[in-house]
C-alpha cells in the first residue's frame, strides 16, 4: 500500500468518525453507529 493509498484511507476514517460525532451531538444514534463500525 502506497503512502498516498493510506493517508486517504486515514482521512475517509476521520471523514467518518466526524460525521458519527455529529450524529451522536443530534441524538441521531443510529447514523452514529454506522458511522462508528465503518
């Protein structure tokens, strides 16, 4: 895996989690968890 491949991979995670935490803020548990467990 290239540099470039993981840094992506690193920033979709983040991407995710980020928008988990603001499901999680709007009492949105669902969206939460599936942004959590991608």
């Amino acid at each position: 895996m290239s540099f470039q491949e993981w840094t992506q991979q690193m920033r979709d995670m983040l991407e995710a989690r980020k928008r988990g935490d603001f499901a999680f803020r709007d009492k949105d548990f669902k969206t939460a968890i599936d942004c959590y467990t991608q």
